[in-house]
C-alpha cells in the first residue's frame, strides 16, 4: 500500500470508527491531499462521542485535510482492473483510486452454529463464559455476553482471565468490561470510557466545552458516581478520570469543579 500511494491517488476510507480516522490521518501525514471518510452514521465515533464531541473532532480532522461523507452507505466500487470510482446508495458518486474497508467488528460464528451453539450477534455466553453446552466455553471478540459484543482488545483479556480460572476449577464471574477508548492520532487527544450517551433521570451530565480551545469534556453520573466520560482536546486528567470509574467512588462534593483543568484527583482518592 506505502508503494501504491506514492502516485496520490485519492483515497476513501470506509467507516469513520476509531481504526478508520487514525488510517486517514496516516495517509493525511504522508503527504495525500485526497483522503475522504465515508461514515453511514451521521457523526464520527457513534460508539465513543456524542453529538457534541463529535463535531469538534470532525471540525479538528477537517482542518488537517480530510473530507467527511457522513450519512452515507457505498453501495459499488465501480474500476476495471483497479478502482477509480465509489457510489453510494443515495446516488451520488465520488472519485477514488484507492478504497480501505474499516467497517467493524462482526464474529464470525459459522463453526458455532455448525456445532449446535447458541448464537445471536456473537456465540452466546453467561457469566462463566459457558456457550449453551455445558463443558464448551467461549472469550473474546467472538462472544456475546449479557447482550453486548465487545470487539475490544480489554474485554478479550478480562475474559481470558477469567475463563482461565473457571478452567481450573475456580468459579469466578465475568461481569462485564467497562469500554475505554483512545484515539491515536498526531496532535488530537480523545478517550472515551464507558458510557458516553445517556437517558433516564437516574443519570446526571455534567459537561465543560471551550470551542475556542478545542476541548470538550464530559462525565455521566449515576447516584453520584461516574461511570462514564469523554476527554476531547486535552490528556490532563484522562488516567484519574478512568481510575475514578473503575473506583466507584461519589463525586457529590466536587461537581462544580471537576472538569477544570487544575483539579486535584487525589482529593477524592483520599477519602
């Protein structure tokens, strides 16, 4: 692909996920002026951002060069012998010399169903990790737990983890994995850890957005504990903010001030 693109050819990246934007930056780095996204949500990262959080990341790729089709499902990629054009469902077109496909995770479950397990979007496991045969067990990107394929590197090590236990005889429960995601992409800073939208008066927002500075933080409380955060434009506060979640510790006291840049984490760990 490095040899390929030294010609320039425009290049469209299907899905605008987390993998899909850091290869466009990369391709934006070296050099192509001609780099678009293709994305059928109509915001970047619909797992990891909200409205807000994702317009200020689109507003920061665009002004490192890349093109946004948002709202959008390729319906063809039209070359003979090499691609030079893409079509999407509503009809439009735009031209292409070189098309990326990162559109996902789906489990493959093709040997699961063939063996007579039990499968939704992925192979269905309990909280031992057990698939609807008793002594067949299953982790990883292939497994539905509680409703939820993760397709995250974390939530295979958690269940690993535990699915090592339970093989040796120890019965130990895999009760989920909170997500948490990075952005690795020059010059922009984003993690998002566990919950990012949410609904229902059980839950309180609390958020902080400096348009002019880039950054927008957010936090979702419930019953006064966090347990979910964007962190947009800055990397101060990004490891208190994950501890704080995994801790489980009440916030009450410092609603008011905790999204300043200055805040002192240590305050809450102490108590």
């Amino acid at each position: 692909m490095l040899d390929f693109i030294q010609s320039g050819p425009e290049i469209l990246v299907i899905g605008g996920g987390l993998l899909g934007l850091e290869i466009a930056r990369a391709l934006s780095m070296r050099g192509l002026s001609g780099v678009s996204i293709v994305e059928v949500f109509n915001r970047l990262l619909p797992r990891q951002l909200d409205e807000i959080g994702a317009k200020e990341l689109q507003t920061k790729l665009e002004k490192m060069g890349i093109r946004f089709f948002l709202g959008k499902e390729v319906s063809q990629i039209i070359g003979n012998g090499s691609v030079n054009r893409v079509l999407f469902k509503d009809g439009q077109g735009v031209s292409a010399g070189a098309v990326i496909i990162a559109s996902g995770v789906k489990p493959r479950t093709d040997l699961a169903l063939t063996s007579g397990l039990k499968t939704s979007r992925g192979v269905l496991v309990d909280d031992y990790l057990r698939t609807s045969q008793s002594r067949v067990y299953a982790a990883g990107d292939v497994t539905e737990h509680r409703g939820k394929v993760y397709g995250l590197i974390p939530a295979a090590f958690d269940q690993a983890r535990t699915l090592a236990y339970n093989l040796c005889g120890q019965n130990k429960k895999y009760e989920g994995t909170i997500p948490s995601n990075t952005l690795k992409v020059a010059g922009i800073y984003l993690t998002a850890i566990g919950m990012v939208t949410a609904e229902g008066n059980e839950y309180e927002i609390i958020t902080k957005h400096i348009p002019e500075s880039g950054i927008y933080k957010k936090l979702i409380l419930k019953n006064e504990v966090v347990v979910g955060a964007i962190w947009l434009g800055t990397k101060q506060g990004v490891q208190e903010i994950s501890r704080l979640i995994q801790s489980g510790k009440k916030v009450t006291r410092y609603k008011d001030e905790i999204l300043e840049e200055s805040f002192d984490f240590s305050r809450i760990f102490q108590e």
